[in-house]
C-alpha cells in the first residue's frame, strides 16, 4: 500500500482525498478511526493520527468528540478545485511550455485533445 515517494502520514491523507473525490467517502460519513487505519495497514497510530490531523487542518474531516472523525461538507467540492488547478499547473501549463519549445502550434495540439475526447466518448482509449 505505502512506498517510499512521500511520508505515509501524508500517503493517507493522499489515500483518503482520493477516496472523498471517487465517492467512495461521501460528506458527513465517518471514516475510519487512526487506530482501525493503523491496525488494518499495520502501522504506528501516531502515524494515522498525524494523516488524520492533516485532513482536519486542510478542513477535509471533522472531530466528532467521542465519536470519531467525518468528512467535512463540501470536501468533495474543495478537493476537486484543488486538483483541478493543480492540473492546470503542472500538467496543462507544462504541455503548453514543452509545445511552444518544440514548435508545436497550441491549436494542434487543442485538436489532439479534442480528438481524444471524441474517441474516448465512442468507448475508445
């Protein structure tokens, strides 16, 4: 489950944003609790609770004292503007930068992505 490109306390935020963004996780459902995460990936707790502590600072979840911790309303929401300019920024933005070195006109290039659409409409890609 975990490797070494990041921190695993940031692998779980990581994990449990994906989970909020493919609605596998819905607002105001409670997730797991740090040390159910923690016994099911057999790691330390304090690992889990500091993934956990990012997700509430970041406003994903919630504490529900003595209850455990939720998704926040509209997490969904803030997550997808959050990628969706990340996207933009290190992968659109990038693509323009590397078409414009290698001379290739940004209209082709919009064709290209339109095309891709057409054909992954039609069950293709």
């Amino acid at each position: 489950m975990f490797d070494d490109r990041s921190p695993i306390y940031q692998q779980i935020a990581d994990k449990i944003k994906d989970e909020i963004l493919s609605g596998a996780l819905r607002e105001d459902e409670q997730v797991m609790s740090t040390n159910q995460y923690a016994a099911f990936y057999r790691i330390n707790p304090a690992t889990a609770a500091k993934g956990f502590q990012q997700l509430v600072d970041e406003g994903v979840l919630y504490k529900k004292r003595g209850i455990g911790m939720f998704v926040s309303p509209q997490a969904r929401e803030r997550l997808v503007g959050q990628r969706r300019e990340r996207f933009f920024a290190e992968v659109v933005d990038a693509m323009i930068t590397e078409a414009r070195m290698i001379g290739i006109p940004l209209d082709e290039v919009v064709a290209r992505i339109a095309a891709a659409e057409v054909t992954s409409g039609e069950g293709g890609r």
